[in-house]
C-alpha cells in the first residue's frame, strides 16, 4: 500500500500528461516558455489572487515574500514551531529571527489566542502554516496584524492548495500566499515547484524581479534576487494535472471524511477540521500513544505510515537557541504522538476500513 499513490494518478493522467510535456520539448522554451504563465493564469482564477508567481519550490515562494517585504536583520517575524524546517529556515537565511508561537492541541495550527503577546517594535511579519491542509485562523490573524501597525501576513499554503477558508482560497487570505508543487502535495509536479499570490501590485512586481535574480529588465539588477523560476516542463505537468484536481479534492475530502466517522466511532483521536473551512488533507493524521509500537504493527500489517513532525523546530539544534523548548508545551506534546496514516484521492473504501481496523487493533 503506497503513502501517497502517484502511480495510479499518473495512469489516469498519463495521455494529458505526456501531451504537455512533449508540447514542452516540441517549442524547446525549457525556461520560462509559455506554460509558466499560462499555469500562472489558470491559477490566479483558481484562487481569485490578482497575482501568481511561480517559482522553484514552497521554500523559494516563503523567501521570495520575505525579500519582497524587505525582511531584514534584526527583524521578527512570528510562526509556529509546528511545521517543517523551510519556514523557519528561510527567516534565519535573511537573519531575521522567528518568534515560536504554541499551536492549538486539536488543529495543530497555531494558537491565534498567543499571537499578540509575542509582537514587540522588531515584529515585520507574522506567518501562519496551514497545517496538513487546513488554514489558520487567517481572519484573526489578519485583524491582530491590522492592529499592529497593518503587520504584512504570509500563509504558508505548502500543504493546503485547494483548501477553503469561509468561502475563500487558501493562498488567497493575506498578504501573500505562498504553496508548494512538491510531487506529494495535493497538487504536485514531478519535481519542485512553488508559486507566491497576491493581491499587491508592487509586491508581485518585487516577486517577480527577484525570482530572476533581481532583474527588472535583461542584465539591469534593480535589486538582489534568486534564480528561482520554475521551468516549464514542470508547470507542464502541474497544468496537466489541474484537469483532474477539482476531483481530486473532492476525493480527499470524502475519505477525510470517512476516516474521521470511523476513527471517531472507535474512539481514536484525529486532527479536527473546523467547520468554517475544509482541509485538503496533505496529511491524514491521528494522536496515538506509544506510536513507535503502533507503527510497527502496522508496517506488519503493510501499511505505510508518516510523522509529520517528530520534533518542533524550537527543539532542533538549528534553532534551539532561538526559543526555550519549554515555550511551547502543546507543540512538544503533539510531536510525540501525531502520526499521519496513508491518504491520496485514490485510496479505495475498503483500504481505509482496513487500516482504522488494524489501527485499533494496534492501538487498544
């Protein structure tokens, strides 16, 4: 049993696939050619962004928006310990320091209720991560950021494209939006990929500069940038892909769906979806005790199992000293016992009722 089954997805796309990419070898604009902004445009009316940047990964569209914003030295910018390493890394990269904010215990999201009382004069930026393909509390954080000064607010949407936020896209809530086109992501390529929205003129034009090293027109440097585009053959396969991802959300959210009644049904304890948004489900994941043996017993058993994340960053050498490990106590609790179980938009029924039957059997 596959974590995540990019193989059958690959065979049910495999014509338009293949058409894509070797339109892509045909015209030979491996660079920049013109599915890069053709997938640009298909995505700003996805998500009703004005702007959509691609660029060469998640980690590339969270740096992006920070240099975009001027993130400097000295500078704070407020997140969750919660999360994977690139949202973090990228803060320290521009020498700005991240100030850990605890997550809430049944969403993993950070706790919009600590928010405040960790903004000081050196606050920049505050940067939610959706987690396991559910949104933050944007609108919240949006009005705690509008209260300081109007705070710019960066959605780390990596796990969450496709989800919805009281009527809204994820990626499309705040200042900048940002989401990963990793090739296990809801939407994913076959390699890296990223992109940044936002409704900002001048914002996307700095995006759009700095993922060309900084150019505003050929060899004129008007600020410094990265190499950071991502090339065509990879927005080929995304557009691809696009044709079945209305489906395929749907899809997640049925099994989502299923998993919960039934794990709820048996007692075990799983993330929870608030009511006013959906979540994508990049991750299935459940709280259990003891994991390593409950892994175990389902690796016996053939089935595939995840933790997303295994130790907050606060806790990591690289970044331990930017936090006390004992700042975040539901963070460390939740890294003990989260455990993300097999879940992709093929996953047939009796799959599921076999993995929550040999996870109970495990966990009892």
């Amino acid at each position: 049993m596959p974590f995540a089954d990019l193989k059958t997805q690959y065979q049910a796309l495999k014509s338009q696939i293949q058409q894509r990419i070797n339109t892509v070898l045909e015209h030979g604009q491996y660079i920049m050619g013109p599915e890069v902004r053709e997938l640009e445009v298909r995505l700003e009316a996805y998500t009703g962004a004005r702007h959509c940047i691609t660029c060469a990964s998640g980690t590339e569209a969270l740096l992006m928006s920070l240099m975009a914003l001027n993130i400097r030295p000295g500078d704070e910018v407020i997140t969750t310990p919660f999360t994977f390493a690139a949202t973090a890394e990228m803060i320290v990269l521009l020498g700005a320091k991240p100030v850990f904010v605890d997550i809430e215990p049944d969403t993993c999201n950070i706790n919009v209720a600590l928010i405040e009382a960790k903004i000081t004069a050196r606050t920049r930026a505050i940067m939610p991560v959706s987690l396991y393909g559910q949104v933050s509390d944007m609108d919240e954080i949006n009005a705690i950021a509008a209260r300081h000064g109007n705070l710019p607010v960066i959605e780390d949407g990596a796990q969450s494209f496709g989800a919805d936020y009281k009527g809204r896209k994820s990626c499309n809530l705040s200042t900048f939006g940002c989401t990963s086109f990793f090739p296990s992501k809801p939407l994913g390529c076959y390699g890296d990929g990223g992109a940044v929205f936002t409704n900002d003129d001048t914002l996307a034009l700095a995006c759009r500069e700095i993922r060309v090293h900084g150019q505003s027109r050929r060899y004129v440097h008007s600020r410094v940038g990265l190499g950071a585009r991502m090339d065509t053959l990879q927005c080929a396969v995304v557009l691809a892909k696009l044709e079945r991802f209305e489906w395929e959300v749907e899809k997640r959210l049925e099994i989502g769906r299923m998993y919960n009644a039934t794990l709820e049904g048996l007692g075990i304890s799983h993330v929870r979806q608030r009511p006013d948004r959906s979540s994508v489900f990049a991750q299935y994941t459940v709280f259990v005790d003891n994991r390593g043996a409950v892994q175990e017993r389902l690796k016996v058993a053939g089935i595939p199992t995840a933790v997303h994340y295994p130790l907050p960053l606060n806790e990591q050498p690289a970044y331990a000293h930017l936090c006390c490990s004992g700042c975040t106590p539901v963070a460390a609790d939740a890294a003990q016992r989260v455990m993300s179980l097999p879940m992709h938009p093929d996953l047939p029924a009796s799959e599921v009722a076999r993995i929550t039957d040999v996870l109970t059997r495990s966990n009892a």
